[in-house]
C-alpha cells in the first residue's frame, strides 16, 4: 500500500480537529494537527489582527511545509488537519482584502509562498468540510477556547466566502465535500458511517 495524503480543510469552526480523530482512529492513520495551543501568535492576533496578521500567517506557512516534509519522509498514511494551500487562497488573502494585512507584507508573503508550493505536492484526497455561519459560531461556542473570544463576526464570514471560491476552483486532485449544517460527525453513528463509506469509496481509486 503506497502512503497517502489525506488533508481535512474547512472554516475555523467546521469541526476539522474532531474528524481528524476520528478518521484517524478508523482507518489507523496517523494525524498530524494544527499547532494552537503551542502558537505564539494566535491570542496576540485575535486582540490586534493588523498588527500579528503576517506574523502568524508566516508561522503556518512555515509549520504545514514541515509538516509536508514530514509526511513525504514517512511510511505511514497521513491525515492533515488544514492544508497549506489554506492559508495561502483564504487566510493570507482575506487578510490583505480586510486591511488587516498591508500590501508590502501581502506581497512578501506570496513570494515566500510561491518558493514553498513548487517544492511540494498536493494531498492525495482533500476533504471540505462546508459550513454556514450559525453553525460555525455555535461550535465555536460549543468549545470555549478563550483565544476565540475576540472572534469577528465579520472576518468569519469573509472567510467562509473566500473557502466557498477557493473549492469551486480547486483542481489538484480528489475532492470530498461534506455538508456539515446536516452532518453530526459526534454523535450520529449513520452520518459517520457514511462519511467512511463515502472516503473509502474515493481511496479505493487511490490506494
């Protein structure tokens, strides 16, 4: 069996991190998961979002393409919490386009960006999670992490609009969207046993 790439992407509050668990206890895969608590920048950011933006998108940036490395290095199947390319079609982006980020370092970040997509490839299966506002704050609630208090309504919305394009567009591979205002991947055992169907479905043309 040749190691894959699976990446879960989706807005902050779609649930990624619970699905990662859950695919990765499923199937035996290995997870590897978004440094938060670990970030040095991500309760700075909420507090003043212009003055952390390109700090903190500088520290993704650079901790996805180590975990890439990782996943290139190793003999086991990886699923990702977030992708790369997240941070760089939606994060980055929305950012500049807010005012939250200056133009000086929006366009040093893209370079930075460029230099880093040519040496990596995509994920072997990308699964969106896709969800309305409601129900992204309501799970943002739901877990309480203080960091998230300071949360912008705004910015939240401008980023599901940007996630809405960016998977319009997305042609790098395999794609599995899954509607999250009508899927309970906690408690619903047949939304979950669906959810495995519908992945093994699109592994069985990869692996």
């Amino acid at each position: 069996m040749d190691v894959k790439h699976i990446a879960v992407s989706g807005n902050i509050g779609a649930g990624k991190t619970t699905l990662v668990q859950n695919l990765s206890h499923h199937f035996d895969w290995t997870a590897q998961y978004e440094e938060v608590e670990s970030n040095p920048y991500l309760d700075d950011f909420y507090s003043d979002m212009h003055r952390w933006a390109f700090n903190l998108q500088i520290f993704f940036l650079h901790q996805r393409y180590s975990q890439i490395l990782e996943i290139r290095e190793g003999n086991k199947t990886i699923i990702q919490d977030r992708t790369i390319y997240e941070d760089a079609a939606i994060f980055a982006p929305n950012l500049h386009k807010m005012g939250l980020m200056s133009t000086r370092d929006y366009e040093n970040y893209k370079a930075f960006y460029k230099t880093v997509e040519a040496q990596i490839q995509p994920p072997d299966l990308l699964i969106y999670m896709k969800a309305s506002i409601p129900t992204l704050v309501n799970n943002i609630q739901k877990r309480g992490r203080d960091y998230e208090e300071n949360l912008r309504l705004d910015y939240l919305k401008k980023l599901n609009e940007f996630y809405e394009n960016w998977i319009a567009s997305y042609d790098k591979g395999p794609l599995l969207v899954i509607d999250c205002d009508n899927t309970d991947i906690v408690e619903n055992k047949d939304d979950i046993s669906d959810i495995y169907n519908r992945i093994q479905a699109e592994l069985n043309g990869l692996f």
